[in-house]
C-alpha cells in the first residue's frame, strides 16, 4: 500500500467511521497496527515488538481498527442498484446473452484464504490441501461491483452449503 493511499484510508476512517487513537495511540498507529496484523496473518503477541504496546493494548486498537474497516466495508461493499432493475446494454441488446442472462444480477465465486484457528477448533477448518482455510463467498454486479461478501465458513464448508 503506498503512502498517499494510506493517508487517504485514515482520513476516511477517522472522518466518517470514527477510527480514534488515545493520548499514547495516533490514529495512523492504529490502522498500521491493524493492516500489519490482517496482512502477515499475525496473532496480538507477535505484534508486540514491532509497536512496543502490550497484548492488551495491540488488542484494544486493532479491534478499534477492525470495527472501522467493517463500517467502511459495508458502505463499499453493496449493489449499486438495490432492486437490480438496472439490465447492461451488452446483455439487453446481444442475442448472445440476452436469452440466458436477462434475470440475471450477478456472478458467485468462492475462494479459500489462510486461516489462525486454536489447535482444538481446527478440524473443521481443515481444507482439502490440509491446512486451516476460511471459505470466502463473493458476489459481483456485471460493472465488477461487489454486492456481498460472505467469509468466516470453515475451509471444509462446500460452496454449495455457503
């Protein structure tokens, strides 16, 4: 992520999200603490020595940063036409997709990302490849929108039961 990008995220999070640091936290240390925790799939303890703040405090303002990153998210992440009464001109006026996509609003896909699971909740978490996975559910709109994102379903979870 470069800089201006971050920079900009943070004003969006602290202005209409609000994102808040402490007397000892900026806010830039919050969100930082809270991508480098979600980006290296890391756990609060191995945060520690990269801010220099205890468990509890790592803890505190990554969940601080989650809950910003969830409001934004739902803003962003919605169909731009809610009643999908919006049909694209390639679909409404091609013979070759009119037939078979005319009440259509979307395409699904899942994906299986990396999962941190306490070793007694595992198992169902445990993918085909064997390892612990979270399947991830998403929907798009024709204008490569996304209109719902499902994640939290254990790795061994078929994307026909999500």
């Amino acid at each position: 992520m470069s800089k201006q990008i971050f920079l900009d995220l943070l004003e969006t999070l602290v202005s209409n999200y609000g994102l808040e640091g402490s007397r000892t936290t900026t806010t830039k240390e919050v969100l930082a603490i809270t991508i480098y925790v979600m980006t290296h799939n890391l756990t609060m303890r191995e945060c520690l020595e990269r801010f220099q703040h205890s468990t509890e405090t790592i803890s505190r303002y990554f969940s601080k940063g989650l809950d910003a990153l969830i409001k934004l998210l739902q803003d962003v992440i919605a169909p731009v036409d809610d009643r999908f009464t919006h049909i694209l001109k390639k679909i409404l006026n091609g013979d070759r997709y009119m037939p078979y996509f005319k009440d259509c609003i979307g395409a699904i896909d899942g994906t299986h990302v990396d999962a941190r699971i306490p070793v007694k909740k595992q198992v169902p978490y445990i993918g085909r490849h064997g390892f612990p996975t979270q399947n991830v559910m998403a929907v798009c709109d024709f204008d490569m929108s996304l209109t719902f994102v499902m994640a939290g379903w254990e790795g061994s979870a078929h994307d026909n039961r999500i």
